[in-house]
C-alpha cells in the first residue's frame, strides 16, 4: 500500500478484475480492484523488483488501514466554502486508492500518488467509475527520498507506517509537503512500528494528536486501529 522509491518498475496485473461498492456515512464510492491479487506474487517481474529493493505488490489488497481512513475522511467537516475542486489533497502509498475516492465523493481535489504505476491505473478506472470530473484529480509516482517542492493542505495516507523504516520516511513527506495550517490524516491498525510515528512527526516541528478509531471490513469484520491528525501551525 505504501513504499519508498518511485522508478521505471511497474506491475502488470493481467488477471480478473471485480468493481465493489462501499459506503462510509453519507458518501458511496465504487472501487475498482483485482480479483485475484495473490497471483501477483509468483509474478517473475514482480519477483525481480523485490530482489531488487524489497518490492511486494502490497497495492493490490484492500487492508484494514484503508478502511479506517476512509471513514475518517467521510466523516472530517470539511469547510464548505473550500470544497468542489478548491481543497486539495495528496494521498501517498494510495494503493487503491479508497480513502481518496472518499475525498473526491466530498467535494476535494485529490492527487494520487505511489510508487509502482499499476495502482495508479486502477484507481484512475475506479474515478472514471464513480463519474468524478477529471478535472478534480490526478496521478502522480512520488518517490519519498525525493521529494518535490510542493506543499497540501490536505495529506492522507492509509497504512503507511507497517514497517519501521517506514516511519521517518513518511514524517519527513509531512514535514516537507504539509503546508502551514494543513492536515495530515494517517490511519494504521495496532502495529509496533506506529509507536514511534508521533515521536518522529514531533521531531520535525509538526503536531501529532492520536485517536482511536473503528470501521467495518467488507467481510463484517470489526476494524480498529489508529488515526494520527498530523497538524502545521
């Protein structure tokens, strides 16, 4: 769902794809997704990359942490006056991208960003599903490491944090795109290695509040876990 480097990789998923639908509060967003992502991981392309820089084609799964955030999103009160096409958001390691289809069904702006272009397809189909104007998103490769001069109002990202390593890369893409007065919206389940997330968000000058949070799973599983608002003065 989340990684590191943006390069020339890609995944080629050639197997069944399913649309599902999926509600949070008010907002209802179609998802469109592979069926049978397990056969991602005897792929000889996708065994290479993770020879390579520990690729795993984590993208292709729905996990809890997406859930989480997009209830979060569903339910922030977002400011009216900002909303239909003015209020932007990034969503980094967007995987399928749920949480920022929950955002566009808000009335958000919503680039989508990750570091293998195959998820990015996806999420661009489930956007045309859903009938959103293409004028209101985008996608993007964002390699972590490098990161661009630009600055969100809004940054979301749904599991992020599920390794250790991950931890500082994804404090140092807030406290470099975070823009002043912005919101960060990070979501995981219980995992060791969100510990030390508010710690390394704190580090860099940021703001971090965590609160529990619940959904429910596809399957009617209860979801608990985490959201960490990450805020700049």
């Amino acid at each position: 769902m989340s990684g590191e480097s943006a390069t020339d990789d890609t995944t080629i998923y050639s197997g069944p794809v399913g649309v599902a639908t999926f509600r949070f509060g008010e907002r209802t967003v179609r998802l469109v997704r592979p069926e049978d992502p397990d056969r991602l991981l005897e792929d000889a392309g996708v065994l290479a990359w993770n020879r390579r820089d520990d690729y795993m084609p984590y993208w292709a799964y729905l996990w809890p942490g997406a859930y989480l955030l997009a209830g979060a999103v569903a339910r922030e009160p977002w400011p009216a006056e900002q909303l239909e096409g003015s209020l932007e958001a990034l969503e980094i390691g967007c995987g399928l991208g749920l949480a920022g289809l929950v955002a566009l069904a808000c009335g958000l702006k919503v680039q989508f960003s990750d570091y293998d272009r195959a998820p990015l397809d996806f999420v661009e189909r489930s956007a045309a599903e859903n009938g959103f104007q293409r004028d209101r998103y985008s996608m993007r490769l964002l390699d972590w490491r490098k990161l661009p001069d630009e600055r969100f109002p809004i940054i979301l990202g749904a599991d992020v944090t599920y390794e250790a390593r991950l931890v500082p890369l994804v404090a140092d893409v807030l406290a470099a795109m975070l823009a002043p007065g912005g919101l960060g919206l990070i979501s995981s389940p219980y995992r060791v290695a969100n510990e030390a997330f508010p710690a390394a968000v704190r580090q860099r000058g940021l703001t971090c509040r965590a609160e529990k949070a619940t959904a429910t799973a596809e399957d009617g599983r209860a979801l608990a876990g985490t959201i960490y608002r990450v805020t700049r003065g």
